[in-house]
C-alpha cells in the first residue's frame, strides 16, 4: 500500500511494462495480456511472472485496473534446461556423425594401408641385404606403420563399445 507497483519488477524489465501500461492496457477497456517480467518476491529473489490486466475504469462500481498474475519461474526453469539439454543432445549427435565418418575414412585408408605394408613387405624381401633401396622401402614401411596405428586409434574412437585389445596367435586364426 503506498508502494508503485513497478517498485517491485526487475529494472531491466520496467520499461518494457511502463510501454505496455500505457499504450494498451490504459487505452482499452477489457483484458491485456502481458508479456513475461521478473517481480521481487518477499523471499528477495526474481521470479518471472505472466499475466493480464483488466481495465475496468470503466466500470462505475469498480472504477480500475484488476491484475491476475501466475508465477512461472519454474516453468521457464525447465524451458531453459530442455533447451540445455537439446543442444547436448544435438552435440552428441555431432560427435557421433563425426565418429561415424572417421570410421568409414579410417576402414577404407586401412584397407590401403594394407597393401601398401603388404606390398613393401614383399619388395623388402626381395632385395638384396646390401642393396641402397631397402632404407627407402624401410622408410616407407616405417611411415605406413604409423599411419596404421592413426588409423586404429580414428577407428577407436568411431566404435560404440570400449575396445579390449588382446594378443592374437594368427596362425591358428588362418
């Protein structure tokens, strides 16, 4: 009592609610629908509030303005979280496609990688022990080997499940 009303709304929303006021709810009879607003609650914190006003000047028993209001801070809170909680959503999504596009790069680079250690392999045994070229096709396989382990790790990471690496005897998977 005593008090202007705008005392209790957030300054940054005052303006806003002072236009609102006087260009619409002071100049038409009947209901107004505000937009959102931060109001001090007795606590001392914001909370947001929506609502209407009834111009009732009008009215000759009445004679002013009816203001029903509803606390929606929670609701908002919650907007806000889903909202939060979609962009995660939407990020992992991108995470995943990226995973999923490694994966595909990495499996057909290690099917090259394959011949290309393969091959070298096979021209690293058909040279000579003294022959100059063996440095070259060592430096080769030593860099395709390293490409090889990039490779495992991109599809490391583009797989689902953790990865449980474990000595494998290939003579007996032949």
């Amino acid at each position: 009592i005593g008090r202007n009303v705008l005392e209790f709304v957030h300054p940054d929303d005052q303006q806003r609610l002072r236009d609102v006021f006087y260009t619409k709810v002071l100049v038409r009879p009947g209901v107004t629908q505000l937009p959102p607003f931060r109001a001090l609650h007795s606590d001392g914190s914001w909370r947001i509030m929506e609502g209407t006003h009834n111009n009732l000047l009008h009215h000759p028993v009445i004679a002013g303005i009816i203001y029903t209001g509803r606390d929606i801070t929670e609701r908002k809170q919650a907007e806000e979280e889903n909202r939060s909680l979609q962009a995660q959503l939407a990020q992992a999504q991108k995470l995943q496609s990226i995973g999923t596009l490694a994966g595909g790069i990495a499996h057909d680079f290690n099917n090259i990688l394959t011949a290309i250690i393969g091959y070298g392999n096979i021209v690293l045994k058909k040279l000579p022990v003294a022959d100059k070229m063996r440095v070259y096709v060592d430096n080769i396989l030593s860099a395709s080997n390293r490409a090889a382990n990039l490779t495992r790790s991109l599809l490391t990471f583009s797989r689902k499940q953790p990865i449980n690496p474990r000595p494998s005897n290939v003579n007996t998977i032949v």
